[in-house]
C-alpha cells in the first residue's frame, strides 16, 4: 500500500462496527482482531451523517485502492448498501424499492397471483377431500408438526447426516462445531450465530411450530451447507490465507446477506438434491418420527412459487402504503396460513432492522437458483455450489454471469 493511502478493507471493517453502535444487530458476525472492536466502542457514539459521509470517502478511495477486481467489487456493494443505512439513519427520505436496490443490488416486481393461483391448483391435486384448500393445507401442516419435545433430537439427527454428506461433498475444517438451542419471542424460525473459529450457535425459535419436511431444510440452512459452512470455509480460505480484513465482518443489509441467504436456501438441493424427502424420512424414522417424505417433496415443489407472496407483502406494507390488516388478508389468502402466522411474518416484515430483509430469502433463492441451473450440462451442482461457499461473489456479478451464459 503506498504511503498515505487509505487502508479501505480495514476501514471498511471499522465503519461496519460503528454501524452496530447505532443499531444493534447491524453486525451480524465479527471474527476479527478484538483489538480493532475495542477501539471503536471506546469512540464517541457516532452520528449518522457522519457514518454516511465515511461510507461514501471510502467509495471514493476504493479506485485508487489497488485491489483485485473481485475484492472491489466485493467492497463497492457493501459500502453502497452502508451509506444507504445512514441515509435512513440520518432521516433522509429512502423509497422501499431503492432501499432494497441499494442494499441487495436487485430490482423487486410483484409476484403474478396466476402464478400462485396455479400453485393452489397443484397443492389441491396432492390434498384432495373436503372444505376449503386452506383448511386442508393446515390439517396437512398440523399432522406434519414435530413435537415440541422431540425437536432438539430431531434436528441433531438431520445436523449429523447432513454434516456426513457436506463434510464428504465440500470439505470442512477439521475442528468445525455447531451447537443449538431452542429459544423463544423473534421473528425469525432460525438463527445463525458464527462466533468465529469454525464454531456456530445456531437457535430455533419454539413460538412456531416446526413440520418435520421442513426440518432437513432449516438445518441446511443455518448449517451443512449453509450459513455455518459458508463462515467456515470463507474464515479459513478468504481470511487466513488470503488475508482478506473485509471477511471478518458480516453486515446486515447488504449485498452479502442475499448471497448467503441464497446459498443457504440452496442447501437441501446442493447437499442432498432430488429424493431428500424419502432421506429424511429414513433419518426421521430412526427416531420414531413418521414423514412421508414422498409427499412432503411434492408439495414443498408445488408451494415453492408462494414463497414470492411474503415480499409481495414488503412491498405492499412499505411501498404501496397498506395497512397492516391488508398485508395479513394477503399473506393469508396467497400463502395459505392461518391469520396468526401472517401477524408473526408482519411482525419480521415491520421490524426496523429486518424490514427490506425477506428480499434476500425470495430474489436470493432465485437469482441462485437460475445460475445454479445455467451451469455447463457436465458440471455436478456441488462444483458450482462451492463457488458460492468459496468466493466473494456479489448479486451484481452473478447476474452478469447469467446474462453472459
């Protein structure tokens, strides 16, 4: 680094922390130099314009940086995304969608309701009987639910399978720890908690009832291959060898979280693919917990175009000025749930940290998705997947990816 020149990963890195002084929650993850943590909250509580105008001296040094193209690239998202948090923190008027562009790096559309509507008409096929589709759908969602007293056995057998697989599949670091606890009162189903060192504390949340075919994917979300891996393998390839600061923290709202949260939901696809639900039923099975996994794949297919409604709902509520009462109809006509777990998805979708984040879940999956499936025909999933576990890809550069295949 030449003299004088601005150090952006590592300022980058402390303007992360100043965040979370603002807004707890801001830094999701830090693995770094404690030193470095300790010197900021020593600092003057910061003031959001302040945050704002650094974000934006350190966009502007990044061109004389003289970093690869990859890690520029990389730091350009996360700084654009940060400057938009303190323009909101400053007060300053941000529209719902350009929050979202600014944070995630896509473009929200509303879902097409024939797209749903053909969905209902493919889940009315698998549940067929008497009374209302959505009566029917709960009855089926109430049979599948895992009891609340077998939950935490139920997940550690779905995390050692899935552990096997990954471990075999992607490669882990030797040492790699993941421990779980059942909590209660958040917004969210689960929860990733990287404390460095190859170590995750993942928590599941008791207030919602969890269905058994939708256990493998929760664990492979917070864990094999998801969000615990991703840390993992990025700590010890992006970190320690390659000495890369910017990787030490993991920053709410920004371009980082719809890859990870991407990848995450990619989990069951990259790790087990087609006939996970006859897997987990056996994995189940030998605890004594019935799922008929055959079933259970078919409907998660047929549902999988109404996980679309919940940022629907977003930008009802925050883009087009509905009330609460009209977002809750919504969720519950398109997705099917019961009005108490439409006001638990509007409690995530009003919080003031979370609000624009079902984004990452919804065009995450997507845009992933699409890039997974445009791989080379002789390309196995899992050697594009770990592209994604490995690499500091963005939004923006795998969308150009796509257009370019």
């Amino acid at each position: 680094m030449a003299a004088g020149a601005v150090d952006v990963p590592l300022e980058y890195v402390r303007l992360g922390l100043r965040f979370d002084r603002l807004e707890s929650g801001i830094v999701d993850a830090y693995t770094g130099d404690k030193r470095i943590r300790a010197e900021v909250e020593n600092e003057p509580v910061p003031a959001p314009q302040t945050l704002r105008d650094q974000a934006r001296a350190l966009l502007r040094e990044l061109d004389a940086a003289d970093l690869p193209a990859d890690r520029a690239a990389f730091l350009r998202g996360q700084l654009t995304a940060l400057e938009c948090s303190g323009r909101k923190m400053s007060g300053e008027p941000v529209g719902f969608l350009d929050e979202v562009s600014s944070y995630f790096q896509v473009e929200l559309t509303l879902g097409d309701p024939a797209d749903y509507a053909a969905a209902h008409a493919e889940l009315d096929a698998l549940l067929p009987g008497g009374g209302p589709l959505a009566e029917r759908y709960a009855a089926y969602r109430r049979r599948e639910e895992c009891p609340p007293q077998r939950l935490a056995e139920a997940v550690h057998a779905l995390s050692s399978a899935l552990r096997d697989r990954v471990r075999a599949e992607y490669g882990l670091p030797e040492a790699e720890t993941v421990h779980y606890e059942v909590v209660t009162d958040q917004p969210w189903s689960g929860f990733n908690y990287y404390e460095g060192d190859y170590r995750s504390r993942v928590a599941i949340n008791a207030d919602l009832p969890h269905r058994l075919g939708q256990l493998p994917h929760l664990v492979a979300h917070e864990a094999y291959p998801g969000h615990h891996t991703e840390h993992c393998r990025k700590e010890q390839g992006l970190v320690e060898r390659a000495s890369r600061l910017e990787h030490t923290v993991f920053l709410v709202n920004t371009p980082e979280c719809l890859m990870a949260e991407g990848l995450a939901d990619l989990g069951i696809p990259a790790s087990v693919g087609a006939g996970w639900g006859p897997w987990a039923a056996e994995v189940l099975g030998d605890l004594g917990l019935r799922l008929d996994g055959h079933l259970a794949e078919r409907i998660a297919v047929a549902t999988a175009p109404l996980n679309r409604v919940r940022q629907d709902a977003a930008v009802l509520l925050h883009d087009r000025r509905a009330d609460a009462d009209e977002v809750v109809a919504y969720l519950q006509r398109w997705s099917l749930v019961r009005a108490d777990r439409a006001r638990q998805q509007l409690r995530f979708l009003t919080h003031p940290l979370w609000r624009a984040y079902i984004t990452t879940y919804v065009e995450g999956f997507d845009l992933l998705s699409r890039w997974l499936d445009a791989r080379p025909a002789t390309q196995p999933v899992a050697d594009r997947f770990v592209r994604l576990l490995d690499e500091p890809l963005t939004p923006a550069a795998v969308a150009t990816e796509l257009r370019a295949a």
